[in-house]
C-alpha cells in the first residue's frame, strides 16, 4: 500500500478540489456526486482520483454535482451490467 492509498477521501477529496481550483466545483460538490457515483465506480475499477476527473468534467457541462454522479452511476452500471 503506498503512501497516497493510505490518505483519507475527505483529504483527497479537499487536496483534488484545491489541485482543480479552476473549475466551478466545491468540496460538497465533489463529496455529493461521490455520495452518488462511489459503488458503481467501485465496481468498474475506477480510482478516486479518475472518479474524480470524470465528476469534474461531467460538472463543467452539466454543473449540478448531485446530477452528475447520478449520470455516472447509471453509465457505470449500464457498462459493467453488475449493479443491483
């Protein structure tokens, strides 16, 4: 296990949000889409990190997080055919 895995998600989550301070995303923004998404990406192998990137990318389009992670939860599952 390396160092980055050992980090918790709230400090991952506020240490991506301050690495993307160009985007229109807040903390709660990010914490809320992965509220929604997490299982589905779990299940697809996704890192936090790349779950992150695609909740900020699907956020500059859509900008609504809750939608957003929604979205990703729904393709993921469609995708991988695993979720209940």
């Amino acid at each position: 296990m390396t160092n980055r895995q050992k980090w918790s998600v709230p400090f991952l989550v506020k240490w991506e949000s301050n690495r993307l301070n160009s985007f229109a995303l807040s903390n709660t923004d990010i914490m809320e889409a992965l509220k929604n998404s997490s299982s589905a990406m779990a299940v697809a192998n996704n890192t936090l990190d790349e779950t992150i990137a695609l909740i900020t990318a699907g956020n500059e389009i859509v900008q609504d997080a809750s939608k957003v992670g929604n979205g990703l939860r729904t393709g993921f599952c469609a995708y991988v055919q695993k979720c209940a």
